[in-house]
C-alpha cells in the first residue's frame, strides 16, 4: 500500500486518536495499577469491533487481526503506565502520577492503527496476523509493591512485557515494534523519528540494612547505626565506578527510602532501592556481584546485618539490523531521506524491557519526535499530539504493510535471519526467574560476630 493512502487513512481517525490521547492524558496510572487506563482502552478497541483476549489480574490484553493467508504474526505494542513527578502540573492531585514519558501517546495511536486496520479492504494483500497489545508496568517503579505482588503469585515479573512473555501471550510473535514518543529539543524541524543503538539491561534491588536501636544522644554507644552503614555502602559501591569497563556502561543509582524511625534514635533499620544497569547480560551479572558484595562489606565493617533482593529487570535490548533497515526505508518513503536521525552509534543506558522482546524475536523501538521539556520532569509535554501521534501511526502501518505484503516476504526473511539469544520463550523465562532472589548476606550471629556470606 502506498504511504499516501496510509496517511489518508490515518486522517481519517485522527479526531478518535486526539480524543484519546486528551482522555488518557487526564487519568495517568503507574504500573500495574492502570485500571482506568486499561478499562477506557477495552472499551475503544471492543466499540471499534474487536475480540480482546485480557490478562488475567492485571491490566492489558491484546487483539489479534487474521488476514486469512498463512504468515507470521506481528506484535505491535503500546505501554499503559505512568510515573509519578509531585511538581509536574498535570499531575493526578491524589497520586501525583503524571504521564512524563508519553506512553499515553502510543496508546492513543495504537488506537487510531485499530480503527484503520478495521477500515474494509485494510488486510487486503497481507498475509500473516497482526497482534496489537497494550501492555503495563514498563517503568521499573515501586519495586516493593511489585514484590509484594510476586509474593501473592498474582504476578512473576516486575515488568509487564516480561509478565506477558511468561504467561504465553507472545509464543505464538515472530516480531514486534513499539513507536515511543522522542524528545524534540535541538532537533531539526525536518525530523519526523529517530533510532538508537540499543538500550542497557538492568537488576532492580532492594537492600534492608539492619542495625540495632538506642538514644541517639544518651546512649549511642549502644546502638548500631544503620544509617551509616547505608551510607558506606553508597561510598563502597562508588568506588568500584572507576573499574567498570566504560563500555559496559554500568549504572548504580540508589535512593534510601528510609533512613530511621525517629530523629532521637539511633537508626535500627535503612531501606534502600536502586538499579544496577550494563549494556551486555555478563557484564550485568559481574556488576551486580560486585555491588552486592560492596554493600555486604560496608554492612559488616558498621556491625549491621542486610538482606539484599534482586528482582530481574529487562534484557538488554539491541535493534534488529534487518528490521531497522526496513524502517528506514519506510521512514524515506514517510518524508525522505532527511526525515530521520539515525543515532545507530549511541548506545542509551536507560533500560526497557523491549529487550526482553528482543532476545526472543526480532524487535525495533524507535522514537516519533515531538515531545518537549525534560523526560520524566515536571515540564514533559507533547504541544502537537496530532503530528506525533499521527507520524507514529503512519510509521506502524508503513512497517505492517512492508513486512506482510508479497506473502510476508520482507518478514519472513527478517525473521530467518535472526538468532535469538535462547531456545525458547521457556528458557528465557526460568532464566529470568533465577535472577530474582532475597538473600541474607550479612549474618547477625548469637555470640554478636558476623558472618558474610
């Protein structure tokens, strides 16, 4: 299909796609917790027809459009949360979640792909199934409300596309794309999308330090201070920084989440939460140890005990060359050569657990330029949600038409060029599953000596 058909198409739904995307902006969720979100979006897709398979005790579900011809099947993807920013003034005033990272966007325009995918003679010349997912919990936030979740076995994952690889709702994807909101600033006016080299893996932590309580003006001596061990452990961690190999691109970033019970006392219990990020599984693996052990070292060395949780986070997420090829050639076809930014040689070290997809199947996350102020701040906005959402919606359908058309000729060799990293979504998963783990690491013993593990 030619891209100018497409963009008719999309003209055609941009009043449902600018609805939602206002609708959804006014009720932003964090993960897990997206119910409104999940519930406006259930009822859009079934009003334009659909058949939602919906996951069971959490938000999100999928559709799957049949073209009746034998092919692979396409996973197009949209997130559902939010994040909490307490300064951003169109935050919710009860919780203070705020859509910062424009998810909302991508789900107004799989929205406005939903209606044109439905339009009649839409499948005509395709083969194979498309597969259109809304789906939660991409920001690595609140880790100990999601531990809590995997405790009461309503969830296994931290992550919602991890939870949904897991539950099988994507063995039957051959590959996937999602179209994220890309900041605009310092870009030029002619740059409708942009790509990155890939994007760092990550560990989530939780660290519980253990000390013992006494006055804090009276009777210090009596007392364990876990506070400063908290503290020696940030200290420790730091100077490993300079033997981290600079293209590992590790990334520690703790927050203390509490630092005591009362200002009197000395400190008996500190929590801290972080992330431990590199750009490659190994390197992942060794910075996590090492940090543990640090953190365990610093504990001991002020007479505390610490019990460390590590909850798995995303994979490393590489572009599929093959598939970001094609994307280029639909960008050239959407506004020339000149339309995108192609940062093929920068590496991100943020993480997204479309790496998760990525090492199952072919995957590709690019960016459809627009968003202004700072990512994740209190000044994020989309000014003009009709030219990105309607960039981002061109770009999908470009991609779906490429890959399906001639028999799903592009897909089919996308996909028989492409080595995943494990034999099955159920190796994946029981990999995954071994890197969530709570251990003590410093033992408090009876006779008062320690004991790291």
């Amino acid at each position: 299909m030619e891209i100018q058909k497409i963009k008719a198409m999309v003209s055609r739904h941009m009043d449902l796609i600018l609805k939602a995307e206002k609708d959804l902006w006014a009720i932003p969720e964090v993960g897990y917790k997206e119910f409104k979100t999940d519930a406006y979006l259930k009822a859009a897709f079934r009003d334009l027809g659909y058949e939602l398979t919906e996951a069971d005790g959490i938000p999100g579900f999928y559709t799957v459009l049949d073209t009746g011809k034998a092919g692979p099947t396409i996973l197009v993807l949209a997130e559902l949360d939010a994040l909490y920013c307490a300064d951003h003034p169109g935050r919710d005033p009860k919780t203070n979640a705020v859509h910062a990272c424009g998810h909302y966007a991508q789900c107004a325009t799989i929205l406005g792909i939903a209606a044109v995918l439905k339009e009649e003679g839409a499948l005509e010349g395709l083969s194979g199934k498309i597969k259109l997912c809304l789906v939660p919990a991409e920001e690595g936030i609140e880790i100990e409300y999601r531990m809590d979740l995997i405790k009461q076995g309503k969830i296994s994952f931290a992550s919602g596309k991890q939870e949904f690889l897991a539950r099988g709702y994507f063995d039957d994807v051959d590959l996937a794309f999602m179209v994220h909101a890309g900041m605009s600033e310092g870009t030029p006016e002619n740059k409708l999308y942009r790509k990155y080299q890939g994007y760092n893996g990550v560990i989530r932590k939780k660290i519980m330090i253990k000390g013992k309580a006494a006055h804090a003006g009276d009777c210090p001596h009596l007392g364990v201070n876990a506070l400063n061990a908290a503290t020696l452990a940030i200290s420790a961690v730091n100077n490993l920084r300079e033997t981290f190999k600079e293209s590992d691109f590790v990334r520690f970033h703790p927050i203390i989440t509490k630092g005591g019970d009362v200002v009197n006392a000395v400190p008996a219990e500190v929590v801290m939460q972080s992330y431990v990020r590199a750009a490659t599984t190994e390197a992942l693996d060794s910075a996590n140890k090492r940090i543990n052990r640090a953190i365990s070292a610093a504990a001991a060395a002020n007479g505390c005990s610490v019990v460390i949780s590590d909850i798995a986070g995303s994979e490393p997420f590489h572009e599929d060359e093959r598939l970001t090829d094609l994307y280029k050639e639909v960008c050239e076809e959407i506004g020339g050569k000149d339309c995108y930014e192609d940062f093929g040689d920068v590496w991100e070290a943020c993480s997204t657990d479309m790496g998760d997809l990525s090492v199952n199947f072919p995957a590709i996350h690019p960016y459809a330029i627009g968003a202004v102020g700072t990512e994740h701040g209190k000044d994020y906005n989309i000014p003009d949600p009709k030219k990105l959402c309607g960039n981002s919606a061109v770009l999908q359908l470009g991609l779906l038409y490429r890959l399906l058309e001639n028999g799903a000729k592009k897909a089919n060799e996308i996909k028989a060029n492409y080595q995943p990293v494990f034999s099955t979504i159920a190796d994946y998963v029981a990999f995954k599953k071994a890197q969530t783990a709570e251990r003590e690491t410093v033992l408090q013993n009876t006779d008062g000596s320690l004991t790291i593990l």
